[in-house]
C-alpha cells in the first residue's frame, strides 16, 4: 500500500474533510457531514483506494536509480 496522494491533493482534502465534519456543529448541523472523515482519512495516511482501483496517482513517482 504505497502512497498515492501527492502535496496538493492531501492539503484539499483535509479543507474539504474540515468543512464537511464542521457542518455537524455548525450550519445546518446535520450529521452527513461525518462523511467528512473519509477525505480527511484518505489525506493523513496519503492513500485512496479509489485512486487504486481507477489507477490514479497524484504522488510524485520516485525515481530508480
């Protein structure tokens, strides 16, 4: 289970992970926002199976020397 998550594409999820669980306490205050927890999962150990299965990889390759 590699990474797959690059810089930019983690950073946006954590907003959007932040704002969705935000919208539980705040706003309409309506408990869909714990969906938020999948991006904001997704961004701390930068792997997304939905990256995997579709063969995305937004993570810099590293190169072999």
């Amino acid at each position: 289970m590699g990474k797959n998550l690059g810089m930019v594409d983690r950073s946006l999820r954590i907003i959007a992970g932040v704002v969705l669980i935000a919208l539980v306490f705040v706003g309409p205050q309506t408990p869909w926002g714990w969906i938020g927890l999948v991006p904001l999962a997704t961004a701390l150990i930068g792997w997304c199976p939905a990256y995997r299965v579709l063969g995305i990889r937004t993570c810099p390759v590293a190169k072999t020397s």
